[in-house]
C-alpha cells in the first residue's frame, strides 16, 4: 500500500471514520474510472484547487464528479474578481499531494488552515460519497454520517448549491 494512503487511512482510523476501501489502478479523471469499470458507490467527490487572482486566497472545491464548476459564478460566490487553479506547486506546498489525487482529504495536511473548503451541497447531503485517500490509486467510501464528521474535524468549511 502506497505509504500517503496508509498514513490517510491512519487519519480516519484515529479519528473513528468508517469507511470501505477499493485499491485500483491510477484515475484521474471520471471517464478513467469508467473505463477500469471501477464500481464508485454514491457520489463520487471532483476536488478542484484554485486560488484567487493575486495568489494569497485558496480554495478546495468539493463537488459532485457529474458536474462542472462554473469559475466565474465560484468567483462571484466567494467575493472574489477572479479565480484560477493553483500550481502544482501550490497543491504540494500547501496539501503535499499530486495533480490528480486531491480530495478535501488533503486538508489533514495543511497545518497553517490557510486553504478555505468549499462543499457542494449534493455531496454534503448524499448518502454516500466516494472519493481518494490522497492518492489516485485507492477510493474510500464515506457514509453521510462520517463523511459530514471527517469534514469536521477537518477545519472550517463553507457548503454551496453548486
């Protein structure tokens, strides 16, 4: 087991998340997934990084994988003039993860709690969700219940219908 899943499955062990674990090969996009024919049961979580126009606000937006997130409407959401996607060095600075394995699980490694989450309000709800545990290889399956309290314990986070 890569060594960034065994120390995100560690998180949810010590904080009592219950969860259903599928190893796979890399995904990373929803028509990969489609294509290994890999089983995603409920929603499966899209996780986008952006930041601001001047680089000093960043956000993690969580939502439902069926959908598209309209930047300018987020920009509007958020009070800001404009967004863009961090860099990949932003993602490993501030989250220690790589492109395409970024979920709001990554906010366990932001110790400064400078990177705002922003939740669809679908998967807030869902019965399930499906996302990785840091790292495009695995997916873990949350019940509403520990989902909505790993997000929690996460820090501060903001829902949207987005």
């Amino acid at each position: 087991m890569n060594q960034i899943i065994k120390i995100t499955l560690d998180f949810l062990d010590k904080n009592n998340i219950n969860y259903r674990l599928q190893e796979h090969g890399p995904v990373f996009t929803v028509e990969d997934i489609e294509k290994i024919g890999l089983k995603v049961e409920g929603l499966g979580v899209k996780t986008l990084f952006l930041r601001n126009r001047k680089g000093k606000n960043f956000y993690l937006i969580a939502i439902n994988d069926s959908k598209r997130l309209d930047l300018k409407k987020m920009a509007e959401i958020l009070n800001e003039k404009r967004l863009n996607f961090a860099t990949e060095n932003n993602l490993e600075e501030y989250l220690k993860v790589k492109p395409g394995s970024i979920t709001p699980l990554a906010l366990m490694f932001n110790e400064q709690k400078n990177v705002k989450l922003i939740i669809d309000q679908d998967l807030w709800e869902a019965d399930l969700v499906s996302m990785h545990p840091n790292k495009n290889t695995a997916t873990i399956t949350l019940d509403n219940t520990n989902f909505q309290r790993i997000i929690n314990t996460l820090g501060s986070y903001k829902i949207f219908p987005l």
